[in-house]
C-alpha cells in the first residue's frame, strides 16, 4: 500500500515588536502576502528566544527597540544583543530588521558579514511594497545591507576578490570555484550576496534571473576595480 505524501512544511514567520500597533500591522501584512503561512509573535527578547528555540521559524522580523523582559525598557541595545545572539546560535537563519534605529546595525557590521542566512534592513518608514520586498529577499538567502552603511567604502574580503577572478577571469562555475578554495558549494553562494550587497546589485535590478544578476555583478566588479 502506497505511504501517503507527506505535507509540505508549512511557511513559519515569527515577528518581534514589543508595540501592538506596528505588530499587529505586519502580521496583517504579512498574511495578506502569505496566506498559507504561520505567524508568530514575541514582544520581548525572552519570548523571542523561546519561540526560536521551540518553532524554528523560517524568518524572523525584528524591531531593535526591545525589552529584556516584560515590563522592563525598551532599548536599542538590547535588539542589537538579541541580533547578535541568534546569528551566533542560527547561522542560517533568515532575518529582517524592521526598526527605525537600523543604523544602530552598524556596530555588528561584521557579525552580520558573516552570517550565512538571509539578511534584510527595513526602515519603518519603507512602504508596504518595499518592506514584502525585504521580506522576499531575505526568505530567499539575500543580502541587503545598504541602509546601514556610514559611507560609500567598499568593505572587500580577500575570499570575495577569489571568487570574482576564479568566476570572471578563469569562467569557472561555482562547484569549481568551490573545489578550488576548498570550501563547500553553500560557502561560495555565501560570498555571492555578500558581494553582491557590498556592489548593491540586488534582484531589482534585473528582472529576469540569476545569470542576468551574475552578469550585472561583473560589471560593477570591473567599476570599481575589483576585477581587471
């Protein structure tokens, strides 16, 4: 007798803002969205925690303005911790920050470089139609940091420059390039969006697909000398 198929894993959000009002408004938005998915809440950085822990949930959207614990003071600080804690503990899990302290983000630059999950900046400020955008994004394994950048220096890491000569200078394809540096195929796609971010070459750019982005990243790569 056949085994029946099992349901495909249902689409879990939890969002963290600890003001009702903006949290009751992205759950909305987000359901609007994506109706078959699941939304959880959290208005602290204790309940956040326990609900990643318990649901591991696809996306997490936080706001940076959070409490330790319920009745204590919001701070930005404490969103900033709690930031730092799940990239350490979920390294691929996929992030959104929606807060209009984004800047504040700057302090973890490099935390978030290395984070290997989606990771997404929406200031509050943003429209409906470019906040689901960041959500998009980050649910499919993007970058976009550019919100937070204090100026326009490109922060370029030796393994990123490899892959721009192994990819443009000898064509090779990212199974190859992985077997060249000795890392994993996932670790190359890692360097693509954070190269990808640091040039500012994003899905909108290009409405077409991925070799169309790939392409329009060389280009940025040879603008800013990156690549002969």
């Amino acid at each position: 007798m056949e085994q029946p198929t099992p349901e495909p894993k249902r689409l879990q959000i939890l969002v963290v803002d600890d003001h009702e009002v903006v949290l009751g408004g992205t759950i909305d938005l987000l359901q609007r969205q994506y109706p078959q998915a699941t939304i959880l809440t959290a208005q602290t950085v204790e309940q956040a925690l326990q609900q990643v822990a318990a649901q591991q949930p696809d996306l997490v959207v936080l706001d940076l303005s959070l409490p330790e614990t319920t009745g204590s003071m919001a701070q930005t600080e404490v969103g900033v911790q709690l930031l730092k804690t799940l990239m350490r503990q979920y390294p691929t899990l996929n992030l959104i920050v929606q807060s209009t302290f984004v800047k504040a983000l700057v302090r973890i630059k490099p935390e978030i470089d290395q984070h290997k999950g989606g990771f997404t900046v929406a200031d509050k400020s943003l429209s409906s139609k470019e906040m689901l955008t960041r959500v998009d994004w980050a649910l499919n394994g993007i970058t976009h940091t550019k919100d937070i950048r204090p100026g326009r220096t490109l922060e370029i890491k030796p393994d990123w420059i490899t892959v721009l000569k192994l990819a443009f200078h000898e064509g090779l394809q990212d199974r190859a390039i992985a077997k060249r540096m000795q890392v994993s195929e996932r670790t190359v796609r890692h360097y693509w969006t954070k190269i990808q971010d640091v040039l500012e070459v994003y899905p909108e750019e290009d409405k077409q697909d991925g070799k169309n982005i790939r392409i329009q990243t060389e280009i940025r790569a040879r603008e800013e000398g990156l690549i002969d």
